[in-house]
C-alpha cells in the first residue's frame, strides 16, 4: 500500500509547487505592468491627522479615488477637504480597521472594484518599513504595485513600532496573501466624503487633533 501511496504524494507536491511558481511568475508579470502604470488611488493610513492634511491638499490638484482608512472623525476630514479646495465626491472613508493589517485587509476590496493598479500610500517616517512591507505584500499579492509617500509628523504619530509587532504582523500577512485569493471579507462602514453630514456633526459633537488648526481643534 505504501509504494502506491509515495508516488501519488510526490505528483500532488510536484502539481502543487508548479502551480504556485505560475502564480507567483505571473504576480511578478504584473506588478512590473502595474508598477510602469500612472498611480490611479491613493490609500491613506490613519493614524495622523497629518496625512489627511497632506492629501486634502494635494487633492486639489489631482483627479483619482481616494481612500481614507480609519483616520480621524469624519467631520474633521470634510473640513480639512473643503478649506483645500478639494473635490469631496472622490473621497471615502473606510471604518472598519483597527490595525495596519486591518487597513489593507478592508482596503483590498475597494481598490480592486476601483481596478486600481498603482496606489500611492500615504504614510509617516516611523511607520514605513512594517506599512511598506505588509502592503507589498498583502496588496502586491493581488497585483497590486505601491509607491510610499512620506508624511513629515509635528510631534509621535498614533502608530508605534518595534520588531516583534513587525515580524508578527509581517508574518500574517504572508498567510493573507493566499487566504485573500479565497476569502475576501468587506467593510460595510465605508462613507462617502460628500456624505459626511457636518450640521449632524455639530449638533452632537467632534474633536479635532489641534494641530489642523480647524473647528473642533
């Protein structure tokens, strides 16, 4: 029984290890594609109002989605948009996160129904290497080529490293490379820009990191 057994296995493994080279060749065939592509989304990770004051501004003069993932109040946001000058309707908001893994996870969803190919991540210094790392990973898995922005901080950004959250977080996101081909989970807290109702806001309160230098700061 076992020499029928033994053969059997090793075409399985053999059947199996050719497949993932294929995909893994043809990830790498399209991240090149995608990485020569214009940036078509930009992907901002909360955690500092900074970054949504850098990208409020920067929106102004460009014309692509949006996507704010778990960052300040809404409100907070709208207003940063509004004093820039912004265009609202290609902003959303995404409230599902609660870590770096959490955004690309609920992330993925959304800029693959955006087709986005090449996405302009939005980040801090302190905060690079784990939110670079994971997103070449978690989003390039799926095609997807990132491009770092890097935010100047006025004082410790939200988000705080050491290696072992690194390594751990580095080491899921390489199981969530290829669960994500099977199993796609969805935010249902994702907001439109333009939604965001400031007189409800005001009626019941917000607050702002001060530095914005907005209502609620």
């Amino acid at each position: 029984m076992k020499t029928r057994r033994f053969p059997a296995l090793k075409y399985v493994l053999m059947g199996a290890a050719s497949t993932l080279i294929v995909a893994l060749v043809a990830i790498a065939l399209t991240l090149i594609l995608s990485a020569h592509r214009p940036v078509d989304a930009d992907l901002v990770l909360g955690g500092s109002i900074r970054r949504e004051m850098y990208v409020a501004q920067d929106a102004s003069r460009r014309d692509r989605p949006i996507l704010i993932s778990s960052g300040s109040q809404d409100p907070c946001i709208r207003l940063l948009f509004e004093e820039a000058g912004a265009e609202l309707n290609h902003v959303w908001l995404e409230k599902c996160a609660q870590s770096t893994f959490g955004n690309y996870r609920f992330s993925l969803p959304l800029l693959r129904q955006w087709q986005a190919r090449h996405v302009r991540l939005i980040t801090s210094g302190s905060h690079t290497f784990r939110a670079v790392w994971m997103a070449r990973v978690m989003l390039g898995s799926h095609g997807i080529w990132i491009t770092p922005e890097i935010v100047s901080e006025d004082g410790i950004p939200g988000n705080q490293e050491n290696s072992l959250k690194t390594a751990l977080d580095l080491t899921r996101s390489l199981l969530w490379a290829v669960v994500s081909h099977v199993y796609r989970p969805s935010c249902e807290a994702v907001t439109p820009l333009s939604a965001v109702d400031l007189t409800q806001w005001r009626q019941q309160g917000f607050k702002c990191e001060h530095q914005a230098g907005i209502e609620g700061s």
